[in-house]
C-alpha cells in the first residue's frame, strides 16, 4: 500500500511537472529535450528515494571498506580544484613579476604532480580487483549425516585471480565487548587461480565449510551457527593484472545460513 501511494504521488508530480514546462515552453521558448530531461531527472530521484535504505547501507559497506581510497580521490579532487582557480587567477594577472612567475612554476609542478596522482585512482577504480561471495550459506548433510556449509564465491574481475584462500570464522561478542572465534575447516583451503568472468565455470568456486573434530564433540555445525553473532568469511586473493593482493569480508547472520543447494546458475535453491 505504501508503494502504491508512492508511485501514485511520482504519477501526480510528473503529469504536473510536464505541464509546468508545456506551459513554460509557449510562454519562453526553449529547447524540446528540456520536457523530457526534468521527468527523468525525478524519476532517478524518486527511485533513489524508494530505494534509500539499501542505498545508503550500500555507500556505508563501500566507504567501510575503501575508506583509505575515498579519503585519497577527495582530498585528490580538492587539490585539483584549488590548483584550477589558482591557475585562473594567475592567468587574469596582467603584472609579468618575478612572484607571478614562481607562482605559476609552483601551480605547473603542483597540476603534474596531481595529474599523476588522479591517473593512480582512475586506473584504480578501473582495474581495482573485485570478488562477490553469495549472501546465502547453503546447508546439507554428508553421508555421514553431518551437516556442513557451503559458501560460493565469483570472481567478477575480467583477469584472473590468483593465489586464492579462503577462511571461514564463527564469531561472537563476549560480554567484556571482545570478539570470540572459531575457525572453520575450509574444503579446499585455497585455490592457485580463479579464472575471469569469462569463463563461465571456472569463475565461481564452492568452498565446503565444516567443523574441527575437537568442536565436532561441542555440537553441530548447526549448532555453532545458530549460537554465533554472525559468520565470518574472508577471502584473498591477488589479482593477477595489477598484483595487488586484496581481501574480500562477508558476514553471514543465522538467517543467511539456510539449508539448500546452489544450481548451475548459480541460484541458491531452499530446501
């Protein structure tokens, strides 16, 4: 119903907005896009309004996880900014002294050095190494009737990944506030390489997570699931363009942890 009052009210704001600029356009022409460029415009706007909670949970996960990287393009892009009015200003100066002229060899060697400096993160944010691990941790039985996780993970990168390991943690808060875990078996433990997005079945890998034979006298693996905070996976590899060796986080809550298989598609299937 909510939804249904949402979209009824963008309907009204729309009908209502082309004829503003119907009626604007006789008064004062101007150009025939210019009808369609607002609605679209409010259109992005209302979605990323419908959507916000996601959106911003999304910005907090990616600005949690490359803080280092948005604080280096920021103060990059300041830098930039304050270089180009300061070159405007030195060009507007008529007065050829000694002062101006330091001044501009001073912008010059600032605007190289930044220019270098925004080459580093556009290639960055072009190349940088990425890795999707599936929100939902598959649960079965083995033949033993033992319950045990399976986690998949995608490689979404256009170069390989190599060196690949894989690490699997049951974590919960004690009450001093310290973090308390325990390490999973991880089937295979690593992987030399994950091929590119390209490949279609070598680009995604099923880990098979199980519990120590120490913990497997404490309970199931069920067990530890439903009694931990979350479950914590972590996953490096290096990427195989650029070298750089990176780390991919993912925290599974108990109602991520759902007994089912993945199919060929790679569709977590409820069981």
């Amino acid at each position: 119903m909510d939804r249904f009052k949402a979209y009824f009210i963008l309907c009204i704001v729309i009908v209502m907005t082309l004829s503003f600029i119907k009626g604007f356009c006789s008064v004062r022409p101007s150009y025939a896009i210019t009808e369609l460029i607002l609605p679209i415009v409010e259109l992005l706007i209302f979605a990323m309004y419908i959507n916000r909670r996601n959106i911003i949970a999304r910005l907090k996960h990616i600005l949690a996880d490359n803080i280092g990287w948005v604080a280096f393009i920021c103060s990059t892009l300041i830098l930039v900014c304050i270089t180009y009015f300061a070159d405007i200003r030195l060009n507007e100066n008529n007065n050829s002294t000694n002062e101006t002229a330091v001044w501009k060899c001073v912008v010059d060697f600032a605007q190289g050095v930044l220019g270098t400096l925004t080459g580093i993160w556009v290639v960055y944010i072009i190349l940088r190494p990425k890795l999707k691990i599936y929100s939902v941790m598959a649960i079965q039985d083995d033949e033993n009737k033992q319950p045990y996780g399976i986690v998949l993970v995608k490689n979404t990168n256009w170069t390989d990944l190599m060196d690949v390991e894989f690490f699997m943690q049951c974590c919960w808060t004690e009450e001093d506030g310290n973090i308390s875990v325990v390490n999973f078996v991880t089937d295979p433990p690593n992987s030399p390489v994950l091929r590119n997005k390209l490949y279609t079945n070598e680009c995604t890998c099923a880990w098979h997570i199980s519990l120590t034979p120490e913990d497997k006298q404490l309970g199931s693996f069920e067990d530890f699931v439903n009694m931990a905070d979350y479950v914590r996976c972590r996953v490096i590899a290096t990427h195989s363009l650029s070298g750089i060796r990176f780390l991919t986080e993912y925290k599974f809550s108990a109602t991520e942890c759902k007994r089912g298989i993945y199919d060929s598609n790679n569709n977590f299937k409820q069981q």
